[in-house]
C-alpha cells in the first residue's frame, strides 16, 4: 500500500475525496466516486467538469485568502509565455495571479493534497507520469478575460492536464459571465465559474478562453506536469 497515507495524516488531509480504498473509518462506502469520473472523461471526451468538487468550506476559505492577499498587494498581473520570455500582455488576459505554494496556508494544503490524490489516481489508472502540479491563485477584475488559447508553452511540453477550481460564490449565475469557454470538436462549451466546481482537460488539446465577467472572478488554476522526455 505504498500510496495509502498514514491514518493521522490522512485524517487531516482528507476532507471527502481519496482515491484510497482502505479507509473504511473515513469513507464508509469506500468512495472515489469523486475520481473515478474525472479519470472515464478524460478518457472519453479529454475534459472533465465536478460542480461539487470542493468542499463549500473550503471554497470560502480559499477566496477569502485569495482576496486578503490581493489586498496586501500580493497578486501581480500575469504574463504569458515562460521562463526569460515571460511578458505581461494585457491585449490576451488581464488577471492577477499568485502562485500557490505548500505551507503557506492550512487551506493551500488542503487544495494541494486534494490535488496530490488526483494526481496519483490519474498516474494509477493512465500511467501519465505526472510529477508536479503548479498552481496559482488568478483574480479577474470585472470585465476581465484571458483570450482563446492552449495550455502548452512551445517549449516546453510538460503541462499535461490542466485542472481549475473556482472560488467563487455558489449563486453565481450564467448571465454573470466569466464562463470559461472550452472549444470542442463539437462546438464550443461554456463552463460556469460557480464556486467548488473543478474542471479539468487535456493541456495539449483543449482551446479555451475566458470570458468577461460582471464581478470580479476567483480561481486556483493549475496544470499537472510530467517529467521531460
Ligand atoms: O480560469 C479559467 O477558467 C481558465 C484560466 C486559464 O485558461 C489559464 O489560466 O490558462
Ligand atoms: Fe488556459
């Protein structure tokens, strides 16, 4: 059972997703009914969206140090590219973002090993090698949007699954706007940012963007990497 944490440190990571079956205490009906979806989607369509992914606690602990911390100045603006050709382009998206680390908040590691059982379900069932995720806090003022585009840099083919959680309020409705629109083979999908929904898709498939909103629009976006070939 090499992946099945120690039962105290389990207990305090675990808020009601695991993909481990041995933890009949925690989990009564031994359930990953949280990822075994995601994994069949992801398969099958390349994408994946979980409106009740996140616990709503958690959720509303997330957005608040996401905005406490935009507050204390904290979010920079984005850029986009990587590395020394990183440039801020506020003609393609026009969010803040912080990048999310471990230790920094109880909460941060709740998300992070949230994500960490996510990731080895996925290694598990697709043998995809993730290695590491990287995760930031991104804020879009009203108005704000990230034009249509693919998660993987030119050079650097590592970003294998991106996966975004948002932090918003539960009641937020379609005609707030700020839908991430993924482009489909069969036509384009319009994913609302409501709070503790999680959606995930292929990085080196899946075109997207993101639409203006009416309020300001809260998120962790990730991307899971795997090692370089
Ligand atoms: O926030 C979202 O819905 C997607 C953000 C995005 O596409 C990105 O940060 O690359
Ligand atoms: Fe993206």
């Amino acid at each position: 059972m090499a992946n099945t944490p120690r039962p105290s440190l389990h207990k305090s990571l675990c808020v009601g997703i695991c993909a481990t079956l041995e933890c009949p205490l925690l989990h009564p009906s031994g359930d990953s009914s949280l990822l075994a979806p995601i994994i069949d989607d992801l398969v099958t369509h390349g994408w994946s969206q979980q409106p009740v992914f996140l616990p709503q606690t958690l959720t509303a602990e997330l957005a608040q140090e996401c905005r406490t911390r935009n507050a204390a100045g904290e979010l920079a603006p984005a850029a986009i590219g990587r590395g020394g050709g990183q440039i801020v382009n506020e003609g393609i998206r026009n969010d803040h973002i912080l990048w999310l680390e471990a230790g920094q908040s109880a909460a941060g590691d709740q998300y992070l090993a949230l994500l960490d059982e996510l990731r080895q379900a996925l290694n598990r069932e697709l043998f995809l090698g993730l290695e590491e995720l990287e995760c930031h806090f991104a804020l879009y003022p009203p108005g704000g949007y990230y034009l249509r585009h693919l998660d993987r840099f030119r050079d650097d083919d590592c970003r294998t699954v991106t996966v975004v959680a948002y932090l918003n309020e539960a009641d937020w409705l379609p005609e707030h706007g700020g839908a991430l629109r993924l482009h489909l083979p069969d036509g384009p999908r319009d994913v609302v940012p409501m709070g503790g929904t999680l959606i995930c898709f292929m990085s080196d498939r899946i075109e997207h963007e993101v639409l203006p909103a009416t309020r300001p629009r809260l998120s962790l976006a990730g991307w899971f990497r795997r090692r370089p070939l």
